[in-house]
C-alpha cells in the first residue's frame, strides 16, 4: 500500500507513534484507489490548454498532473483541464 501510494518503503517513515506500520495506509488505501482512477497514466500523451503533452508525474490528492509540454516546458493542470490522447495501435 504505501508503494502505491508513492510513500517512502522505510518502515521507519511509515510507522505510527506505536511502532507498527501505520494503519491509516489500509483505511486510506480505498479512497487512493479511487482517486487515480481519474487520472491520467505516467508517460501518456495528453492535450492541455496550452498544446500537447506528456504526463510526467500525478498530484493524487491535488487532483492535478504535472505536464510537460512540446515545447520542453513543464506545467501542471487540474485534471478536468486535460484530454488523453488516445495511442495509435
């Protein structure tokens, strides 16, 4: 869970005050699921408002995406901002 969160795998950094893995990861874990489904995937090609580009790294809780465009600049939109282009088979 913490890995698919994108939280640091040192037990140290993810256990509570008790000493165990922290417990909220499973009461969390849900409702993370469920917030990168809406998301585009890492590396996919997106249309933003500014042109083209291609996602590079996903703000879950934001709700936002970090873009970086054709023209080598990098932005980063709400997710209703951007459209997936879809791949060519």
């Amino acid at each position: 869970m913490a890995k698919n969160q994108g939280l640091a795998l040192n037990p140290s950094k993810i256990s509570g005050v008790c000493g165990r893995l922290m417990c909220c990861l499973q009461y969390e874990h849900d409702n993370y699921k469920e917030m990168v489904k809406g998301l585009p995937r890492v590396n996919s090609q997106v249309q933003t408002p500014d042109g083209p580009g291609k996602v590079l790294k996903n703000e879950i809780l934001a709700q936002k995406v970090m873009v970086r465009l054709d023209d080598e600049s990098i932005m980063t939109y709400p997710k209703e901002e951007l459209k997936v282009k879809q791949q060519n088979p």
